[in-house]
C-alpha cells in the first residue's frame, strides 16, 4: 500500500480576521504598575526620615528663665559678645566658659542684614565648635513681612 502526501498550499502573506481583537492589553498597565511602584520606593524612605529635637516639656516660670547672653554682629563682621567687641579668636573661650559656667545659659544672636554671609557662617561654626546647643537668632521679625507676600 503505497501513501500519498499531498502538500496543501497556504498563503504567505498575513490574513486579516473579520473579527476584532477581545483580548485586554495589559501591557500599558504593567507600565503604569512599574511606575508607581518605583515611586513607592523613592518616597517612603523621604516620608519615614525624622529629625531629632529636645523640645521644652514645661512652661518656665519668671524665676527659672535660663541665662542669656548676646553675640551681636555688625555689617563688617565685628563680633561683640555681651556688648562688647571681641576677636573671633577670643569668642570660642568665651563661649566654652559659658557653657562650663551654666549648661542651660541661651546664646542669641543677631546680625546686621547687611553682614556678609561668610562671616555669619564663619561665626556659627565657632558657635557650634564651643558645644552651644541652646541658640537663638534675633533680628528676623523685619522678615515675616517678606513671608506673607
């Protein structure tokens, strides 16, 4: 018994079906998916950082107001400390004393508006160097107006 195979011919060419496509594309949603999830991860690490602050848990009466003193800056850098003029090699004792003297003494600052901001920062890390953690700066009210607009 001898076979035949017979070839049937096919077209090479792509048909278009009558019918049109029912299948959802879940391509663009996998996209949006992936976005969303990579924006996840980049937010929630920023969302969850805190910053770390001793805050005053009670109101202090007249009589347990903590000490204060001055660092005053002029417009070409001076420093005066407590009203009067110091070098900014003298300011880093002075600040060390203080802070040996009473820990809870408060330093507030001042600078002129028209200080440049070299000397300002310069100052600062002196401060900051000295072990002043209690800092206060004046002088900014003239600002809250510069705020609002």
């Amino acid at each position: 018994m001898k076979y035949r195979y017979t070839m049937h011919r096919r077209p090479v060419y792509a048909t278009i079906k009558d019918a049109p496509i029912s299948d959802m594309n879940t391509t663009p949603l996998i996209d949006v998916l992936l976005v969303l999830l990579i924006m996840f991860i980049i937010t929630v690490p920023v969302a969850t950082h805190s910053v770390k602050l001793n805050l005053p848990t009670d109101v202090p009466s007249a009589s347990t107001l903590p000490e204060t003193h001055r660092l005053d800056m002029d417009e070409t850098g001076r420093i005066a400390f407590d009203g009067t003029w110091i070098s900014e090699a003298a300011l880093a004792p002075r600040l060390i004393a203080m802070r040996r003297g009473n820990p809870d003494a408060v330093l507030h600052f001042r600078t002129d508006g028209a200080a440049r901001y070299e000397d300002f920062d310069r100052t600062l890390a002196i401060v900051k160097r000295a072990g002043i953690e209690r800092l206060g700066f004046l002088g900014n009210e003239g600002f809250v107006g510069a705020l609002q607009r």
